[in-house]
C-alpha cells in the first residue's frame, strides 16, 4: 500500500508516527510502499541554533522554559512506548534543508526509509546537530550512500527543487500545517502520531474499494510550524 508522508527530522511526532505506522502495517499484514516528503518547520533556522533546544521551543512557542522542559519530558516517555530513547536534553537542531535533499537522494536509490530512519535517531537519540555537514555525512556512510554522490550533493543546489516542491502541495493543496501528515493510498488524510488504533483502521478504510468515504483527518500530536 502507498503513504506518502510529509514530516521534518527534527519533529519528535514525525518519529513517533512513523513507529506506529510501521507497527500498525506489520500487525495488520500490510506492506507499505512509503514515499517521504520534505516539509520544513522552521525553514529560517541556522545551521546550528546558539540556544539549547528548550529555550528554542520556549520562544517558538511563547511559554517558559519548565512547561517545555515538561512537555519534553511526556514526549520523551511517549517515545519510549515506541522504542525510541529521545534524549531531548541533548537535542541539537538547526535548518533541516540539508538533510531533505539527503533523503531525496536516498530515496533515489531505494534508501528513503533507511535515511529517514537514520537521520531520527541521530538527532533524537544522539543528539548530533541535524544542520551540520558531518552528520549528514555520517548518516550517509551509515545507509551506504556513496560519499562522492553526498558531497557532490551538498556543494550543488541538487534536489532543492524537490524540497520545494514537496513544501508547495503540503502548503498549498493539501492545507497542512502540522507534521507528521499522512497520506493513504492517494486519498485518505490523517494527520499527527495517532495511536496504533487509529493507523489500523485507516489501513483497513485503504484497502477497501476506492469508492469508499475518507478517513476523518484527525489532528492531534503533531509538530507545528511557527505563528508567522
């Protein structure tokens, strides 16, 4: 079954829902044809935030820097239900330009999943700077890419407009403005790290016939863009 995704490396819930999904499609028997797509939270950051991640999201979002630190701290737990050790203290963001035209090269030679995987873990869990050339780099030797492609990669525009463009439909056709954003089978919605309920039941409405009603576009745990 095809999903399109749009997500950002640097969302907590975009690694959550991935899990879930992956969890969801195992037990219910679905194999999935997954094609990941570029969807920026904050395409003005630097390639390395001066600020730790919690004072970021402090201002981002306009609270203090406990109810952050908190709000982490649930995330944390939530991922760890999914088998992911988000280590939030030690989250090093940046602009994730970069690390999209990464995963559309990746998924060019079959590896998107491979990189996305790859590039969740070293920010969540390793807590390497996402916007930083030398992670990309590392993530790319770890999935086997072939490092002259990589480097030819970063010192070129290459894929750019496939970053772009990925932004555009989110933005523009589909109205989103929270990630993760799932598609199913090219027409049914949801939206956020739903729990594994709600990705079987939607597997189940995706593989009825394609007359069949859309699944409610539900939007709860998510990762948002700024208020401009």
């Amino acid at each position: 079954m095809r999903v399109d995704i749009w997500s950002d490396v640097v969302c907590p819930f975009c690694y959550i829902g991935k899990k879930r999904l992956e969890a969801a499609a195992e037990e219910a028997g679905v194999e999935l044809e997954v094609h990941w797509h570029s969807f920026q939270l904050d395409a003005e950051a630097p390639i390395r935030q001066q600020v730790s991640n919690s004072e970021r999201l402090a201002q981002k979002y306009g609270r203090s820097l406990d109810e952050v630190e908190e709000m982490q701290r649930n995330i944390a737990v939530m991922a760890k239900e999914e088998g992911i050790e988000f280590n939030w203290e030690h989250a090093n963001s940046g602009n994730t330009f970069n690390a999209h035209r990464l995963i559309h090269l990746a998924q060019s030679k079959g590896l998107g999943n491979e990189a996305k995987e790859a590039l969740f873990y070293s920010y969540m869990t390793q807590g390497l700077a996402i916007g930083e050339r030398e992670t990309l780099e590392d993530v790319a030797s770890r999935i086997g890419l072939n490092p002259v492609e990589v480097d030819d990669l970063l010192d070129s525009d290459e894929f750019a407009d496939f970053v772009k463009f990925d932004e555009e439909v989110a933005r523009e056709q589909l109205k989103v403005t929270g990630v993760p954003f799932f598609v199913f089978d090219e027409r049914i919605a949801l939206a956020g790290a739903q729990p594994r309920e709600v990705f079987m039941q939607v597997l189940e409405k995706a593989a009825e016939a394609p007359q069949a009603s859309a699944a409610p576009n539900c939007s709860e745990d998510r990762c948002e863009t700024p208020e401009k």
